[in-house]
C-alpha cells in the first residue's frame, strides 16, 4: 500500500487514509461529502471516521430511517434503511447520512429547535416533534454550517 501511496501522491494517500473502510460501498460518495464539508470548515475527523463501520439495512422501526450505534468497546456504526434509500433523492441520502455522522462522528444529540417558519434550525432534528424539514440546495450551507459550528 505504501508503494502505491507513493505513485498515487501525497493527496491521493490522505484523501484515502480519511475514508472509513468498513462502509458500504453506496455510503461511501457521503462519507467523503461529509469529509470534504468538515475539512472546508477547518475540522479534521479523520481518525473518527476510520472507526466507522456503515451498512444499508432494513430498518424494522416505524419512521427510523438511520441510526449510529455508539460503543466505547466496538466501532461506532451507522445503519441506512434500505427501502428508504432505495427512494431517496441525492440530497435525501445526504441530509440521513450526515444526520448520523452528525451523532457518530461529532457528538451530536438530537436538536429540535424551530425557524419562525416552522421549518427545523437544525439537520440533527430529532423527527419527534412539529418542526418541517426542509433541506435543499438553496440552505444547505446554513445547515451544514450549523451542523458543523
């Protein structure tokens, strides 16, 4: 590995280094999204995120459309429902999927403030209470940047 490192370039090498290797391959365009995103912001949870495992599963509970396991023995893992990822739109898929790095990798808790419209503050709303998520390209920064501050 160290040879092709080496081929590939320093970049190439860090890039890969930040990147779970446990996660399912259809999570892993999201996880480097998150990557990317926290990196802009000037974190660096690499090392968090080589603890992580991920898969798309089926989901038995009602309305749970992922979850983060948390161990202090075991790697953190993140679980997907498969039905609902096999429905979602792109920003759907990344809006779950940061939600749960959100818990995982940041420590984040469930936050179910409202915007004076309604609308849910945060990405990490709990689902539990009246707040409407609305996430798309024209506030996605603001919740990123909320996400991540």
């Amino acid at each position: 590995m160290g040879i092709i490192c080496c081929w590939l370039g320093f970049s190439a090498c860090e890039r890969e280094q930040a990147i779970p290797s446990k996660v399912d391959e259809a999570l892993q365009p999201y996880f480097e999204r998150f990557d990317q995103e926290a990196r802009a912001r000037g974190y660096d949870f690499s090392l968090e995120m080589e603890e992580l495992e991920a898969d798309i599963i089926g989901i038995e509970r009602d309305g749970v459309l992922g979850q983060c396991h948390y161990s202090e023995q075991a790697p953190n893992i993140v679980e997907v429902d498969n039905e609902f990822w096999a429905n979602a739109t792109d920003l759907e898929k990344e809006y779950v999927v940061f939600h749960e790095l959100g818990h995982c990798v940041l420590g984040r808790n469930h936050d179910d403030g409202r915007n004076g419209d309604g609308t849910c503050s945060s990405i990490m709303q709990s689902g539990l209470t009246s707040c409407r998520v609305s996430y798309h390209s024209e506030n996605r920064t603001l919740y990123l940047n909320e996400l991540f501050e």
